[in-house]
C-alpha cells in the first residue's frame, strides 16, 4: 500500500429538496385545499476515525466528495426522503484544515471519532405549512437550503506509543521486523524507509503501537531530505526509542546530530520520554562494547541499552523495556 499524508479534497453536503405546492384533488370530497409535504434533508459529509488506516491515498484518487440531496416533497403530505450522509473514513491521527492549508478544523485522536465537515441544506416547506384561517388555499412554498461545500486539507499524523528515530541506515527498519508484525522493506543502504511504517509489539498479553520514523539527516527540521514530513509524525508518538549504529566512528555526534533537529523541529520533542539503544553490537567484540557503553553514558540523562537484531534473547529485553516506557 502507497503511504500518503497529506491531501487536499472537496466536500460538497446534499442540499435539501423543495417543498411541494400541491393542491387536494378527491373524487366525492366536495373541499380540497392544501396537501403540499415538505422536502427531505441533504446528506452531510462526515469524516470518521478509523484505526484500521494509516495512509489517505485513496483521497488522491477520488478528490471530489458530494452527499446525497433530499427528495422534494409530494402531495397527500408527503416528505421527501432525507439523502444519505456520506461517511469518509481516515486513519487515527488525521488533521482537517482550512483551503489555506494553515488553520485547524479538527483533529483526529479517538477511534470512531466523527466530525461533520459539511451539514446537509435544509428541506423546503410545503404549502400545507402556510395553510391558515385566512388563507386557506395557500400557493406558496419553499424550496430547499444549499448544502454546505468546502475545500479542505487533511493530514496524517501518525500516532504511536513509541517512535522509532535515527540516522539513515541505523536498523531502525530491521529492529521494526523483529519485534513486530510489520513488513518494511529492508536494505543495505541509506534512506530505505521513504514513509513511516507502524506495527504491533505483543508481549506478556499487552500491546504497543510502535512506528519506524524514516531517517534524519542534518537539516531535516528545514525540509533536508524531507525531513519536516518525517518529524511531524513523531510528534504523536508517546516515547522515543534513539537507534544508533554502534559502529559509527562518533557515537556522540550521531546522538546531538538527531536530537538538533528533534529540537530546531519543535521543542516539545525534547521533552517526550527517550531510550537510546545501541545496535549491531554483533559486529564488534564485547570488550569494546563495554568500553564505547561507558563512554557514550557518561553525559546521558537517558536509558541506554545494546540490542543486535539476530540474538532473540536481546530482542526480548528491548520489548520488555518498551513497556514500561508507554504504561
């Protein structure tokens, strides 16, 4: 499935149907006079939280949006019937807003949450509504409301227990794979992961939502590598897990490099619960190891722990450890 998060669509509400000006005509009623019924209601367009979704690019292929319009009414007091509501269904997280792209309508944090983008027009009346002592054969009626039309942004935040963040290249994908049911594609080479991928993390019968955040790279927080559309899906995320190759030849300068454009991003990142994780460290021997750990604390207010992807034992820890981070 292609990952979209971003789109512009039109809403158009149904409008209401017209009242009716219809007049009695009985065989054997000797008065006839007003039965006009009134018009049906237009459909809304509701959009509505799925947590099932996590892309909108179906809205890519279908942009234009139109409920149904109501039914005008008919003689012998009948109401037209109401058109349906349209219901739009986008992943946990969305975000609405306004055609300059700028100001927010809503935002999407509960499962099954509804916003009603555009109310329906409202049905006419029937003449059998102006019907009175002194005008018993009244002509007039009206017809129904327009229904509501906007054009809107919608974008997708994904929302996560815990964010996966990092470097191009640092195993994040793999490390996703592992303790996961997710699918990423995994590479040998940098910027792999072009979007963000969620999976699940089942352990001792709890759940967590965890998201792989495509790599950072210095300048991320100016659009680098289309960075500003990475960072604002960790914004949902409850925690952060920082990857770091271990065989990077300055472990530091990894740390600060993220943890710059975390910051210059939005200082509201900086204060989300943070574990560092050294990986692969399957690719060095343990003294050394135990030396760069030592070294790469020192300075740490974080959590810091070692995991390599091939030792079962070391995956289990890291999902243990999660846990504690997102209760």
């Amino acid at each position: 499935m292609k990952f979209l998060d971003q789109v512009k669509i039109y809403v158009k509400a149904g409008d209401g149907g017209d009242g009716s000006p219809s007049f009695r005509r009985e065989k054997y009623v000797e008065y006839g006079g007003p039965d006009g019924g009134d018009g049906g209601k237009g459909g809304s367009i509701i959009l509505k939280a799925e947590e099932n979704l996590n892309t909108l690019i179906d809205y890519r292929y279908q942009q234009h949006h139109k409920a149904q319009r109501g039914e005008n009414g008919a003689g012998q007091n009948r109401t037209g019937k109401g058109g349906n509501d349209l219901i739009l269904k986008v992943p946990l997280g969305t975000q609405v807003f306004e055609e300059d792209n700028k100001t927010l309508i809503y935002d999407f944090n509960k499962k099954g949450e509804e916003f009603v983008a555009a109310i329906g027009g409202k049905g006419g009346l029937g003449n059998t509504r102006f019907k009175s002592s002194t005008n018993r054969a009244p002509r007039k009626f009206t017809k129904g409301t327009i229904g509501e039309e906007f054009t809107i942004w919608l974008q997708l935040k994904t929302i996560a227990d815990i964010g996966i963040i990092g470097l191009p290249n640092a195993g994040k994908s793999s490390l996703l794979s592992v303790i996961t049911n997710a699918n990423p594609k995994i590479a040998n080479y940098r910027f792999t992961t072009l979007n963000p991928n969620l999976g699940v993390a089942s352990y001792d019968d709890k759940e967590i939502t965890i998201a792989d955040i495509p790599g950072l790279v210095e300048g991320a927080h100016e659009g680098v590598g289309l960075g500003i559309q990475f960072l604002k899906h960790i914004e949902r995320c409850k925690s952060l897990l920082h990857l770091i190759d271990i065989t990077n030849l300055d472990l530091n300068e990894s740390y600060k490099q993220v943890k710059n454009e975390l910051k210059n991003y939005s200082s509201k990142l900086m204060e989300k619960k943070e574990l560092v994780v050294l990986n692969k460290i399957d690719l060095i021997d343990e003294d050394t190891v135990k030396v760069v750990i030592d070294h790469f604390s020192k300075d740490k207010n974080c959590e810091v722990m070692t995991m390599t992807t091939l030792d079962k034992e070391s995956v289990s820890k890291i999902k243990a450890k999660l846990l504690s981070y997102v209760s």
